[in-house]
C-alpha cells in the first residue's frame, strides 16, 4: 500500500465504501450496516482518543516556540484577524447562499416532534465553559474548549518563566512527539475508516430521509464550495499573489482527510505537514495550525450556522430582519471557538439559534443528516486552517516561494524535509520547538 499515493488510497477507501454502502441498502444486509458502522465508529473514536492530550502539548509547545519566532506578537494578531476576515467572508457566503435558495420554504416536517439536542449552548454556556472546575475532568470528558484554555495559560505561564520551565517543556514536547507518533499510525488506518465511514452513511441515509432535506442539504455543499473554491483562491490571489493550483495541491491531503473523518483535530498533523510543505517556517506554523484547528471553523461556525439558521426561521414560520443577519455573523467571528474541533457543529447551531431567539428544537431536525453535512463542514474548515498561515506567511515574505510552488509533488506522509534526505513513508518528523 505504501507504493500507491495516500490520496489514492483515500479515494479507493472512498469508492469501495459507497458501493458497500449501496450493496448494503439495496440487499437490506444489516450485518454489512453495522460492520462498516463499526468500521468507522472504531476510526473515529481512535482520533478521538488522540485528542485531549495532542492539542495540549500542541498549544503548550507552539506558545513556547514563539519564543524563538521575531515579531511573534505580530504574526499571532495578524493570525487572529485572518481568521476573523475570512469567517466574515464565509458566514456572508452562507447567508446570501440562505437568502438566494431559501432552504427552508415549501419544507413539510414534522415540527413538533423535534427535540432540542442534548448539547447545547448559549453565550453563558461558552463564557463559563471555558473555565474547568477540575483541570483533570476537562481532559476525561474531552472537553477541548477548557482543554485549549488550560493549555494557552500553561503555555504562556511557561514563556514568561523562561529557563526554568525548560524541563517542564521538555516534557510536552516529548509526549506530543508520542502522541503524534501514535495518531499518525492511526492517519495510515484512513482509507479503512473512509470506507467504514462513507459505506455506513449511504448505506443509512437514503433519498427518503434526505428528500425534505435536500434543499438544504444542496446549500451547504454549495456555500462550502463557494468558500473553498472561489473566496479562498481569491485571497491567495490578492492578499498573497500565490497560485491557488499550488495551495489545493499541497493542502489536499488534509482536506481529504477532514472530508472523511470530520475532525480538524484529528486532521491537525497532516494539516500542519501540508502547511509547512507549503513553504510556511516550522516555528510558525506550530503556533498557527494548532491554534486553528481548535478556532477557525468557516464551515461548522460560519456557512452551516448561517444557513440552518435561515433554514430553521423558514420552517417555524419566523422572520429574521437585518440585525438578525448581523447577529449570525458576530456569533460566527467571535463565537467560533465553541465547535473545538471536534465533529458535529450542534454547540455552534445552537449558540446561534438562542442568540436569534429561534427554537432550539429546529436543530433537532437536521440531526439525521449532520454526518453527511459534517463532511464538507470540516473539509472547508482544515482548507481555512491551511490558508491563513500561508497568507500571513506570505504577507509577511517569510513564505518559502520554492516549497510552495513544489508543493504536492511528494507524498504527503513523508517528513516535510523528504527532499533533502530519504526517508520512510511512515516516518513522522516531529513538531520543532
């Protein structure tokens, strides 16, 4: 398997799963349906596992590698208003996307029969929330919003002591080297999860549940579409006069990777080996990318929540006037950080919903389609993860222009440095201090 590329091999996982899938839906096989559920289910929980303490050591090592980076202070406000912009951008994109196609008009469901999620959350939720009570609890119940905090102030904490927090720095530089060890073997499992993933989905959602849907089911892939394929080349164009060609090609791999496993978390290293193929320096990267992959979520916290929102307001019979439209964009910029990284954007739909004052049991009828919208959803948020280092980058003329325009022509498994010395197509170079 190591002699065909990985993106290959993702796309085979992919083609083999949707006919799986179909067999199974079409000769009713429910023991096809819970293998290729189980199948999935295994590979996401394993990205899962990886989580609390891969975003930790990230966030503690990437806060301490700014040390090393000149004008740090810069390149992470700059980082911040990049994400802001192009989430203003795509929640745009997804509210005239929502005016434009109206999702919800002419939708027949039953509307009181939905049920607000069990999850969910309001400005005073996300306020308090990021505050654990027991440092401990916030990594066993996986809580990467508080697990994002905990590590932003042991990271600075550790800065500003300096010398003798080295040991202690060591120490997290070490463990993530484990962790992302142990988490890259589980990425080479990904053709076997795709399959997993994708047989269970087709094989589970059928045209009858996804008919009232569809609609809006349409706009969301469309809206992502347009913020992957037309908003972000246009930055790279204008903001950093680089070939949008050369930026799919090497973010690829993790797009593709997000596709399939609808984690940004789980996508983070491929994210971050893409990036620094790119020709984005190490040391900045390591800061950018984890940040990003626990914040910047244009699609789960952007175009989705504009749209469902809409959506939602349409099928209750609800009107939304301009500051409601202007409320969905202010959650979207500065309440983002509520989706964490993690599949699913329920936590983000429904901070939306409450702020517009729209029933939280609007959520609940696009429960049973969230998997299908969760795909493009994180797809279009590693792509955004992706893109702001290398604008700033760019921007700021420390993007390697040679790197960026060789970008995609290795395997993107190898160490980011593959071209200067052989090395194993498993091998996982370390995120550098």
């Amino acid at each position: 398997m190591r002699k065909i590329p990985f993106s290959v091999q993702i796309l085979l996982g992919l083609a083999l799963g949707v006919a799986l899938g179909f067999l199974a839906r079409a000769t009713d096989s429910s023991w096809l349906t819970s293998t290729l559920d189980t199948v999935g289910g295994l590979f996401v929980q394993l990205l899962k596992l990886a989580v609390p303490p891969l975003v930790f050591t990230a966030i503690v090592v990437s806060v301490v590698s700014l040390r090393g980076v000149a004008n740090a202070a810069r390149l992470a406000l700059k980082t911040l208003l990049w994400f802001g912009a192009t989430a203003l951008i795509a929640v745009s994109v997804g509210i005239g996307i929502g005016l434009l196609t109206d999702p919800g008009r002419g939708v027949t469901l039953d509307t009181a029969a939905a049920t607000a999620p069990q999850k969910t959350g309001s400005w005073t939720d996300f306020l308090t929330g990021l505050v654990p009570t027991n440092p401990v609890g916030a990594f066993v119940e996986g809580n990467v919003l508080q697990i994002v905090f905990l590590a932003l102030v042991v990271g600075a904490a550790a800065l500003l002591v300096g010398e003798a927090a080295e040991p202690f720095v060591a120490l997290n530089r070490s463990l993530l080297e484990i962790v992302q060890k142990a988490l890259w073997w589980v990425i080479r499992l990904a053709p076997i999860g795709t399959l997993g993933l994708i047989g269970n989905a087709v094989a589970s959602y059928g045209w009858d549940l996804l008919a009232p849907l569809a609609k809006f089911t349409t706009a969301v892939y469309v809206g992502c579409a347009i913020v992957l394929f037309v908003v972000y080349p246009l930055l790279l164009v204008a903001a950093g006069r680089l070939n949008p060609l050369r930026f799919f090609a090497g973010a690829w791999p993790a797009i593709e990777l997000a596709f399939v496993s609808r984690s940004s978390v789980g996508t983070m290293p491929v994210t971050q080996r893409s990036v620094e193929r790119l020709g984005v320096p190490r040391e900045y990267a390591s800061f950018a990318v984890p940040f990003g992959a626990t914040t910047k979520m244009d699609g789960c916290a952007a175009v989705y929540p504009a749209l469902a929102a809409i959506f939602v307001a349409q099928v209750f019979g609800m009107d939304l006037g301009v500051t409601d439209y202007l409320l969905i964009a202010f959650v979207s910029v500065v309440g983002s950080a509520a989706t964490a990284g993690l599949t699913g954007a329920i936590v983000m739909l429904t901070l939306t919903l409450s702020t517009l004052g729209l029933p939280l049991a609007g959520a609940g009828l696009l429960l049973a389609i969230d998997p299908i919208l969760d795909m493009v959803r994180t797809a279009t948020n590693v792509a955004g993860q992706a893109l702001v280092p290398t604008l700033v980058a760019a921007r700021e003329g420390t993007l390697d222009r040679a790197a960026y325009d060789s970008a995609g022509r290795r395997d993107p498994l190898a160490p980011a440095d593959a071209d200067v010395r052989p090395a194993r197509s498993d091998e996982l170079s370390p995120v550098p201090a």
